[in-house]
C-alpha cells in the first residue's frame, strides 16, 4: 500500500480513494459495463443503462471521454450520429466489473443476481 493511502484516515487522498471518487458517480459504471461490449450509439447506451436522464448520460459520457476512458466518433453532423467506444484505459476497468460481478454472486441474495442475470 502506498504511504498516501496507509492511514485509515487518509481514504480518499490516496490513488484509489480519487478513483473511487470518479467511479462511484451515479451510472459511470453502469456505462462503461455496456461498452465492454463493444461500441454503442448514444440512444443505445442510454437503453442499456435504463433510466439515466439524456441530460446526465451526455454529462458522464463527455466525463469519461475526458478521462480518458472513453473515446467519441462522430459519424455525422447532420443527422447527428456518433458512437462510444472504451480506449485501452476504459477496457482495464473490466476486472473491475468482473471483481464485483463475482462478489454480488457471493454475497448478495439470489433474488438480487439473479434478476441481474435474466
């Protein structure tokens, strides 16, 4: 463990305190599990989530791409169309998802992971 992030009080100001920070945002990794996948247009991404506002997915979407874990293609202007892949950076953040993946069928009720499953 780094020396930032050794002391329990000090969680949040140490590499994995600021990334959690970034990834608990509400749906960055409901985003980023869906283009695991592969590229996906705007509308597609925002079916897949379910329930995130244009307004916010726009707002996460442009967050992501300035992080860096994102990449934007447009299309065309006219009628607008652009699609959304994961650059290398975005694509590490599957063990991520795997890691919880496995914890919720560990530890979660089945009810729960099972309904995410279906």
């Amino acid at each position: 463990m780094s020396e930032r992030c050794q002391s329990h009080h000090d969680v949040r100001n140490c590499p994995a305190g600021e990334a959690i920070d970034i990834l608990q945002e509400k749906w960055m990794l409901h985003i980023v599990h869906s283009l695991l996948a592969g590229p996906k247009g705007f509308n597609e991404i925002g079916r897949e989530v379910g329930g995130c506002n244009p307004t916010t997915l726009t707002q996460r979407l442009g967050r992501l791409e300035h992080l860096g874990l994102v990449e934007k293609t447009v299309h065309s202007v006219t009628p607008p169309r652009c699609s959304y892949d994961l650059t290398n950076s975005g694509r590490e953040l599957e063990n991520v998802i795997a890691s919880i993946r496995s914890w919720a069928q560990n530890h979660l009720p089945n009810s729960v992971t099972e309904a995410a499953e279906r």
